[in-house]
C-alpha cells in the first residue's frame, strides 16, 4: 500500500488496516493519502480500469496473510479482558473491537449484522446470546476481509462507499450471501457445538431462489475457506478454558 494512516492525536504513523494508533491507542479517525485515489461514488469506483485491477492484480498468500493478521490485530489493540468475566461478557468486547454491539428485538431471528452493527434479541438466554454473537461477528469479519482485498487491488483506502458497496454485494447478491451464512453457522458450529440450526438461513435462501447448483457449490466452497480464516482470527483471543465454557 502506497499511504499510511496518521494518528490525529500524536501524529504517530500507524499501519493502514489498524484501528487504534501504536502509540498512544487512540481511535485512528483521520488518515492521509499518499499517492492513492479515494472512492466516494460510483463514478470513481466503477470504472474499466478498476475493473481490470480487481481481476488481474496477482493475491499472493503472502498478501493475504497479511491482511488476515492485520484484522486479528484490530480486535487486539486495546482489548481489556478479565479472567473472572463471564464469557458473554467478553465476547461483547470482542464485538466491540470490531463494530457496534447492541440488543434489539427483531421478529422471527436471534439477531442480525446490518453495516457495522450486530444487532442481539435480549431475550435470549445466555447461551444463545453468545451463539448469536458468533454468528454475527463472523458475517463481519468476512465483510471486512472483501473491503480490505478492495482495498489492496485498488491501492486505496477504506472508504463510506467501499463498506457500503461490499454490504451491498454480500446481502443482495444471493450467491454471495449463501457464502456468507455459510461461513458464519461454520464459525457458530466450531466454537458453539451449536448446530441445532442445521444451516437454516442457507436452506431458506435456496428454497426461495432458483440459483444454479454449480455456482452455489463454488460459494460453499468460499465460505468454507474463509471460515477457517475467520475461525483463526477468533482463536486468538480465545484460550482453552474460554473455548470450553463456549462449547455448550
């Protein structure tokens, strides 16, 4: 990457993907380009040139491991845990390094991500309430891994309308959200044994679409793959006990 991210408190120089300055912890709000375009709108976004970015920059394994330990380092950066907090509790703050968490009543599911914000029905009993939480932090997570391969094709910054464009595709493209909720009841089902829901979301979404057989199963195939990603992001904050008070 061709910029770098410039804490608006000490001035310190952070790494581009990290959410809290190196220095002083800081919520990193501003950052300033260097020898890179910014994408507000779609006129600048899609243009034929990006379009030949996105399918022909080589990803090589190196990149996206990179990429990969730069989200597990936002969920770090400043992450206060306690060994007597109940797990709900600190999945909560695991959620919270990364995007809003809050309860909220929805009819008919347990919660849901809408644009940076996980959203869980305070009704549920706690162990569901952490199921939940799992569910929906990894459709975030597997958000954040589509921005920041845009981000990297395209040499630029995370922008407004790079989040939205990416929320978009994942939740209006039906192919795209069979990865989606097949990642996340993968990640639910290894660190939960929850697996009572059977993939319930991917079945309504299949029997409410015709989609072609062929693609879906290059979408399984997706979603499983990033899922062992998203899986290893999550493990790193949690230690063996901790994932045996989660089995449930």
């Amino acid at each position: 990457m061709k910029y770098s991210n410039y804490c608006s408190y000490c001035g310190t120089e952070n790494y581009p993907l990290l959410k809290y300055c190196i220095n002083c912890g800081s919520v990193l709000k501003s950052m300033r380009i260097k020898d890179g375009t910014e994408y507000n709108d779609s006129d600048t976004f899609f243009t034929n040139e990006n379009l030949y970015k996105l399918v022909n920059t080589e990803l090589t394994e190196d990149v996206y491991d990179k990429i990969i330990r730069s989200i597990r380092d936002m969920g770090l950066m400043n992450l206060k845990r306690y060994s007597n907090e109940p797990c709900l509790n600190k999945l909560i703050k695991l959620g919270r390094q990364y995007s809003k968490v809050e309860y909220d009543k929805a009819d008919g599911v347990y919660g849901y991500y809408n644009y940076n914000s996980i959203y869980i029905d305070n009704d549920l009993n706690e162990s569901m309430k952490i199921c939940t939480l799992i569910h929906e932090l990894s459709h975030h997570l597997f958000s954040e891994i589509f921005e920041q391969l845009i981000m990297y094709f395209l040499d630029t910054r995370k922008t407004d309308f790079i989040e939205g464009f990416v929320a978009y595709m994942l939740i209006i493209d039906q192919y795209h959200k069979v990865a989606n909720e097949y990642l996340a009841y993968t990640c639910e089902g290894y660190f939960s044994n929850n697996i009572a829901k059977d993939y319930e979301s991917v079945v309504q979404i299949l029997a409410m679409n015709n989609l072609d057989s062929n693609i879906v199963e290059q979408m399984y195939v997706l979603g499983n793959s990033i899922a062992d990603d998203v899986i290893n992001i999550l493990k790193t904050f949690f230690d063996e006990n901790f994932l045996k008070e989660m089995a449930l």
